[in-house]
C-alpha cells in the first residue's frame, strides 16, 4: 500500500480585498459632507486664528505652549497646577461618547471619527481621479501596469500625500506661533523634533486613510468591542427590516413560487458600504453606522415605487410590533430613557463645575515650601528666622507688584524678602516668581519659644487690592 499523507490544514488567513465604496446621495450622505467639512475647517484653520492678549502674551488663539508651560484656548489659559481642566474635558468627552453611543450606536465611527473623517476625504479624492466604484474595480483587477494606470495611481498617492503632509503639519502648528513655524519649516530652520513629527504623522495618515481604511475600525480601533456595554435594545442603530424585505427577488424561495418581499436584491446597500459588509445579515461588529445604506436602499426603494426604510435606523424593542404592522415608537422615545438621562445629567454636570471652577478661580496664586534644612536659624540677636520658597504666579497680561504679609498666633512675627528691603515683589506678566521669604520672631516672643506656630502668608496685588493666601508653620526653639 502506498503511503498517504495526511490532509494540510485549511488556512485560517485571508488576504484582504479593497472596498471600493459606491458613489450616493442621500440626507446623512449630505450630513456627513457638512460634517467632514466643519471638522477638517475647524483642524486645519484653528492655528492661524489670532486673539490679542496683549504684549507680552502670544496672539495664537488655541496653543499649546510646552515651552512655557501654558494652553491658551482664546480667552482662557491653563497653567500646570490647573489640569484638571483638560481632566475634567476628557471626562467629558467620554461621557458624549457614552451619550451618544448608548442613543444611536457607533455615530461617533459613522460621522466624527478622524479616521473616517480622513478616509471620507481619501475615497473622495480616489473618486476624482479614478472614477466611481465600477472604474475603480476595472483599475484595481487590470493586471497590466500600463501607463494609464501609472498616471491614475501616481496623481491619487501624490494627492494622498500631500493631504497626509497638511494633516500632519496643521497638527505641529498648535504648539508654537504657526506663522513662524510655517516660513522656519520652509526654510529648514525648523527644530528637528517638527521635522520629525511632520513625518510620522503624514506617514500614519497616508497609510490609515489610503490603505489600511477599514481595517482601523475593524481591527485596530477597541471600541467597536466596548460599545456593546453602552448599548441595549433601545438603541437606535442601523438595521434591515428583515421581515419586509424577504424573500429576495433572486431567492430559492421566490424562484419556488413565494411571494417576493421589497428586497430585489440590487446589493446597493452593499456597494456603498465604506467597510464592505451587508447589511441584511443582521448587526455586526463591522458597522460604523455610517447610514450610507440608508441612502442608497431609499433610492432603490423610490424608484421601484416601494416605500422608504427597508434599511433605517431602527431599535429591537420595535421589532415585534413591526412584524405584526404596527409603526415604531418615537424616536424620542429610544433617545429620552433613564441611561441616557443619567450620562447627560453626569455630563452637564462636570460641565457646569468646570465653568464654575474657570470663572471664580483667582489671577494671583500662590505656593509656600517650608525650607527643612536647616528648619530654622538663631540670629545672632536671638532671633529665630524661618525660610520659605514661595513661588508667585501673575496670570495678568502686565507686570504686577505683589506685597507680602504675615498673619498668625503670634503678631511679633515679621516678614523679610530676600534681595529686597520691600515687603513688594515685582512679578513679571503671565509668569511665575520664586521668591525666597524670611519669617522672623524676636527673641521674646512667643512664637521663638514654642515648637510650632502657625501662620498665614498673605499675598496681595497691589494693582487692584485681589489676595491670595497659604497656611504653613513657624519653628521655634523647642522643635
């Protein structure tokens, strides 16, 4: 008997095949243009934005100064020790998504997305050069490298790319004066580090919108794996109303003789699909709920004289009652319910404290850091004398003199600046001063003599009479 060998096993791999998406018209079709629109007009123009905080303060609307140490965001500015501004809107930017997810599924993916927003804008560009979905089909199976499609496939990367290299040099623009970064960059006097960045993100970006696409969202994004948390049968999310549309025009059941449903099987709501999937195969982690379907289903829909959303946004607590001809609930309904309720409640909330918190916090600060080593000094009259860093901090757009004062258990105690006869400090425009501050007890007093005394420096603007104070201790003799 000849020897046999046993069966290779299947290969679990295979190679991925292009979507090409199909032209549509259609209403969230014409959202997602004004959507996209609005988005990249907000990305690209933002930097040259200009906002007049005076002279000694950069006139860039929205920056990100590492530099200094500042985020100016037109009126409002964020010091280091106020981050829990960007917290708090990060806070908020995941309750939205979780507002929004658990109302109408992933229409964060489907409208909003940088890489949709990008891959919209690439698929566009492709359409312009190439042609609609058929051409660009015809294009990518031609196995001949003619010149045609050298020329076709050279102008859309070339395109590509230098969509990819605004992207990622608008995104260096936010963190210095764009004006001058932009002649810097075109003169090669840049920082390597905006050279660098410029390169990497124009990489990504050409890579993700013209390549990868759909492979982002399905495979490398993790949200489509965590919505599921934020959603339930009341979600309104993009479905196939089965029960209508079956059998198929081209079904075994209707070539059998059953009675046709309103599906003829045109596969529009397939060729549209920016992720290539169907539809009418029920939900699917794939779906970005991008709606396309909807338009291009409409339209068939319209022109068989049958009517509209066969393919619609729709929620499963509807489905029986549809099956039986009954109309859905209000879309009201679906969106106004206790989870809904509570993540925009939360998010009004932490909204209204971050307002709160921007409008009374002061445009003087200050800290105090006792110096311990050592904890106090005997002068030579018998004086003992406490050392502390106090660092000042003027948000005001002009040089201000700040006084220094002490208030505690014990009124002997005086207050002596360091480099100064004064009890002022002149501080410079939206800056921090560290200041070294002496705290002296005379020999009699009662704060020498105990261990701890406490006190409260005091900090005032001269300008316009606004205080700012800090609690700390006095050391005395016994300590």
């Amino acid at each position: 008997m000849a020897d046999t060998q046993p069966d290779s096993p299947p290969s679990l791999y295979a190679a991925r095949e292009p979507v090409f998406p199909k032209k549509v018209y259609g209403k969230f079709r014409n959202l997602k243009w004004v959507i996209m629109a609005i988005t990249l007009g907000i990305y690209y123009l933002t930097p040259w934005i200009r906002w007049d905080r005076g002279p000694s303060l950069p006139d860039q609307a929205v920056l990100i100064d590492l530099a200094n140490r500042r985020f100016y965001f037109f009126w409002i500015e964020i010091w280091p020790h106020e981050f829990y501004f960007v917290a708090g809107l990060l806070v908020m930017a995941g309750l939205g998504l979780f507002l929004f997810t658990s109302a109408l599924g992933r229409v964060w993916c489907g409208y909003a997305c940088p890489q949709t927003v990008w891959t919209d804008l690439f698929i566009l560009v492709e359409r312009w050069i190439e042609g609609d979905r058929n051409a660009r089909l015809r294009l990518h199976r031609q196995k001949k490298l003619d010149a045609r499609k050298i020329r076709l496939r050279m102008t859309k990367w070339i395109s590509w790319l230098l969509i990819a290299a605004a992207t990622g040099g608008a995104w260096v623009f936010y963190f210095t004066d764009a004006p001058t970064l932009l002649v810097d960059l075109f003169t090669l006097n840049a920082h390597p580090i905006a050279y660098t960045t410029i390169a990497v993100l124009t990489g990504t970006t050409f890579f993700f919108g013209g390549f990868a696409r759909e492979q982002i969202c399905i495979y490398a994004c993790p949200w489509p794996r965590i919505q599921a948390a934020m959603m339930d049968e009341d979600t309104l999310v993009v479905g196939y109303r089965e029960w209508r549309g079956e059998p198929r025009k081209n079904s075994p059941e209707v070539k059998a003789g059953a009675e046709q449903g309103d599906c003829i099987d045109c596969m529009a709501c397939v060729n549209v699909c920016p992720v290539g999937i169907d539809i009418r195969e029920g939900q699917q982690l794939e779906c970005i709920t991008c709606a396309l379907c909807i338009d291009a289903c409409d339209d068939i829909m319209a022109k068989i004289g049958k009517p509209r959303g066969l393919i619609d946004y729709m929620a499963l607590t509807d489905e029986e009652n549809e099956r039986k001809g009954g109309e859905p609930k209000p879309i009201i309904k679906h969106i106004l319910r206790p989870r809904t309720i509570l993540y925009t409640a939360l998010w009004s909330l932490v909204g209204f404290g971050l307002i709160f918190a921007l409008f009374i916090r002061p445009d003087i600060d200050m800290t105090v850091a006792p110096v311990r080593n050592p904890t106090y000094v005997t002068m030579a009259d018998g004086s003992i004398r406490n050392a502390y860093e106090v660092r000042l901090r003027n948000k005001h757009g002009e040089d201000r003199p700040f006084r220094i004062s002490v208030k505690g258990e014990d009124p002997a105690i005086r207050v002596q600046l360091e480099g100064t006869p004064y009890e002022t400090v002149n501080v410079p425009a939206d800056s921090t001063k560290l200041q070294r501050v002496y705290l002296i007890a005379p020999p009699t007093a009662q704060a020498a003599q105990d261990e701890r005394t406490e006190v409260r420096l005091w900090v005032e603007d001269i300008a316009n009479g606004e205080r700012a104070y800090e609690d700390t201790f006095f050391n005395g003799r016994s300590n």
